[in-house]
C-alpha cells in the first residue's frame, strides 16, 4: 500500500478515488457515517494531545482556545494560558478547559508523526497542500460561532460525538483565504440548516463557503476531532501563475499598461479588448503545463521534506530493491536534451539512461536489474539524499 492509498482508505472509506473527486467537484456537505468506531485512533488520541502540551513546542499561536460563550470574539485570549513568549501555562489551559473552552491545535502534522504521513497521503492525491488542525472541545461546550471556511475540509471524528449544523448553500459561493468575514453580510438563517451527529469515525465533508457550527452535548464525553483542509488553489491562483509564467515568452504581457488611459471613454474598450486578447494568450497547453510545474513546485517546497531515509542510511548493495521514496514530493521536469528531477533539495540532472532508471524506480527495481555499478552508484547518491528507499 502506498501513503496515497492508505491515506484515501482512512479518510474516504469504501468510496472509489472518482467518487471521493466527484464528492469534493459537487461541493454538497455530506456525512459519511463508519461501522468502526477507532477508525481514526492510530491517528490521534487525547493522550498524545498530553504528550505534546508537555514539550516546549506547546506555544501560542500553534496552540489556541475558543469558547462561543464569550462577549465578542470567541478567541480566548492568550495571556490567559501562556507567558509572553507563548508558552503554555498547564494551569491556565487546564482551567479554561475545565470551564468549557475549546482546546485548537494548528498544523498538527507538522508535530505528529501519524497524520504528517495520513495528510502527505492525501498531498500525493489530489496535489496540493493539506494540513490538520485538532480540536478538544469539553462537555456542553461550543468553540467557535457560525461560519465558513476558506477552503474544503473533512472532519474526521476521533473520540465522543459532536452535533453539527450545516447549511446546504454556500454562504459566500467558493470563499477563499482573500475573503473577508463579516458578521452583518454573511448571517446564516438558522431555519437552513440540519443537524449532523458525528460519532467516533465518522466523517464530514464540509465545502468552502458553507456555513457550519459545532457544538458537544452536556453530559457527554469530551470530543475530538481533527479537521483536515484541504488548501487547493483558486482559478485565479491559477491564472496569475499562467501570467506569471508566461510573461517572459508574451511580450504583449510585457507592454506598458496605460493608465492615463482608463479615464478616457473612448479608449476603453480598447483596454478591454487589449485585456481580453492577453487573457485569451496564457490560456494555451502551454502555459498550463507551466502552471502545473508551479503548483507542484510549490508543493515540493512549501511543505515538510519528510525524506525517504533516517540519520543511519546503509548504502544499498547491488540487489537491493529500492523505490522512489513516497513520503518526498518530486516530480521529473524537461530541461534542454534531458531532465531534472525536482524536490525541496537540490535537482538531479537526468540524462536518458537516468530518466529511464526513475522511471523503474518509480514501480521498484534493484541497482543490477538497472544496469549495475553506474546505477549503483546513481542510487546511493539519491539514497543519501533521502529520495530513494528500499522497497
């Protein structure tokens, strides 16, 4: 099994890749209910949430607090449980949560070991950048009030039950990070929504721009949840790096802009039409494969290496199997007569024997089955480098 496979299994269930990519394109909230109730423990527990708050890692902004009941933001501040270089006062924390505030910990896969390779899983997937944030909300508590997120997420149920409300329509249609929120215009009709009682391992997919709250039922066990966003760029991410991209081969994207034009009326729509004709230019093969090239070298840079190998890496023999490490995002780009195989590190040239020895060491082989002492030598240096590990 691969990350990719493993991590789609976990998150998705019985659902088919198309069916999980059609659910994300439909953009409809839906709840998708599990038999196992420990689905999602090998992922995360409360007592690894102790664990952590005991390392000096446990530092605001990284760890927050919420609590719906407050007059104004629901933000608890953060004097009231870390110092001023953030961080954490044990007692400060324990005591808020005891009087209901929601524990929120940002980017937990950064941190944990598990979901840095569920959410790496997920990145290989559908190849952009994922990230998981935790929350432990206490019992007859709410963390944070009605709103939207900027971008897809799926809640994943981890321990005790949480009852969701989610209205069907967008409240602001495919909000991104650039959105603003504001209480006055983006108001949800409570009669819109209906109610969603997650149990431990099950799954809620909420798209961006539908309004959501969450609340834990008095009486019950704490919950736990880890919600997973799903960050994929926007069209017009899209567009400025096609502009971007292609800026050096148009030169008509190179031409001056006239300013003093836009308050003369007959020259309008001249700059429509000029617009239009630009637009018209970047939207070609070739500027979305150059788009495609800066999404991934994005993701390659942008997120955690992860490497394929640890501080003692044995160099492989001739018949060891080895395989394109899974947890590393790279990508093989055309560069002049031959290639580069690209990642967070420094590239790899790949001349036509190379690309052809990647493109075998994507599916698995051994250094002799290549070729022997060169590629041998080809593999221990990517060996070293943590691109390469034995199958």
């Amino acid at each position: 099994m691969t990350l990719a496979a493993d991590a789609f299994g976990l998150a998705f269930g019985p659902m088919t890749v198309p069916e999980a990519l059609a659910l994300r394109e439909d953009a409809q909230a839906r709840h998708l209910p599990a038999a196992d109730r420990r689905r999602f423990a090998p992922l995360l527990s409360i007592a690894d949430l102790d664990a952590f708050l005991r390392t000096d890692a446990a530092r605001t902004p990284r760890v927050s607090m919420a609590d719906s009941s407050r007059n104004g933001s629901a933000a608890v501040p953060d004097d009231l449980y870390a110092d001023e270089e953030g961080r954490i006062d044990p007692v400060g924390l324990f005591q808020l949560f005891d009087g209901g505030a929601t524990l929120v910990v940002s980017q937990f896969h950064e941190m944990h070991p598990p979901l840095a390779r569920f959410c790496r899983g997920l990145e290989k997937l559908f190849l952009h950048a994922v990230q998981a944030n935790i929350y432990l909300t206490p019992p007859g508590a709410q963390g944070f009030r009605t709103h939207f997120d900027t971008h897809d997420v799926l809640v994943l149920q981890v321990a005790g039950t949480k009852k969701w409300r989610v209205w069907g329509d967008m409240l602001m249609p495919h909000a991104t990070r650039n959105t603003p929120w504001d209480g006055a215009v983006h108001r949800a009709d409570p009669a819109g929504a209906r109610d969603v009682l997650l149990e431990a391992g099950d799954v809620l997919f909420v798209p961006r721009g539908v309004a959501h709250d969450a609340s834990v039922q008095e009486g019950s066990e704490p919950s736990l949840h880890v919600t997973v966003g799903l960050l994929e760029p926007s069209w017009a991410d899209a567009l400025k790096a096609a502009i971007d991209q292609m800026e050096q081969a148009q030169p008509a994207l190179r031409q001056s802009f006239r300013t003093w034009r836009l308050a003369d009326e007959a020259a309008r729509a001249g700059l429509v039409t000029a617009a239009r004709e630009r637009l018209a230019a970047v939207a070609t093969e070739e500027s979305l494969d150059l788009v495609a090239m800066r999404f991934l070298q994005q993701l390659g840079t942008d997120r955690m290496v992860m490497p394929g190998r640890g501080l003692l890496a044995p160099k492989p023999g001739l018949d060891d199997r080895l395989v394109l490490a899974d947890s590393v995002h790279h990508y093989v780009v055309p560069v002049g007569e031959g290639a580069e195989l690209r990642w967070a590190g420094p590239a790899e040239p790949l001349g036509p024997t190379e690309l052809g020895w990647i493109e075998r060491l994507a599916e698995g082989t051994t250094p002799r089955d290549l070729g022997g002492e060169a590629a041998l030598a080809f593999c221990s240096r990517l060996v070293a480098l943590g691109l390469l590990e034995r199958a």
